[in-house]
C-alpha cells in the first residue's frame, strides 16, 4: 500500500508542479494524468506476467494506445459542443 501511496502522490505532484507556471489548463493535466496512471498499471502489469504470448501484448500495449487514441479524440471536439451540460455538471457545486 505505501508503493502505490508513493507512486500515486509521484503521479499527482511531478506533473502539477512542472506544469504550476506554465499555460496548461487543469484538462490538460487531467489527460496527462490518465496517460501516466494507465503506463504506470500495465508496466506494473507486464512485470508480473509470466508467459507473454500475443494476446497479452495485444491486451497490455492496446490499452495504453486505446486510453491515447481515445483522449486525442476527445480533445479534438469543443465539449461545450459536443456536451451542452457538460460544464454545469463541472461546475454544479460553484453556480
């Protein structure tokens, strides 16, 4: 528990206090964060993989370029467009 304690808190802060200055928004830190938390499961996945055949690559490696794919592709559409409610769901608790 404290490796992943320590591995979580190396995720979240490494990124946030680089990127503190800088023009990246709090979504663009959000996508860099799932990048890292899904390389970070399946490198800790292939460790313990005994026998690595082609449908464990396919399943390891896959995921990690679906979860790339899928945030290129949701960051090429305005959310305002394509989820009208989107940001009252965000920012319910603020309004």
């Amino acid at each position: 528990m404290l490796d992943t304690l320590w591995q979580s808190l190396v995720l979240f802060y490494v990124p946030f206090f680089v990127y503190n200055r800088t023009d990246v928004d709090l979504f663009g830190l959000g996508c860099l964060w799932v990048i890292a938390v899904v390389v970070l499961v399946n490198v800790h996945l292939s460790m313990d993989v005994l026998r690595w055949n082609w449908f464990t690559h396919a399943a390891v490696w896959g995921s990690v370029v679906i979860t790339f794919l899928c945030q290129v592709f949701m960051d090429s559409f305005q959310l305002a467009d394509l989820l009208p409610h989107y940001w009252y769901v965000l920012f319910s608790e603020r309004v």
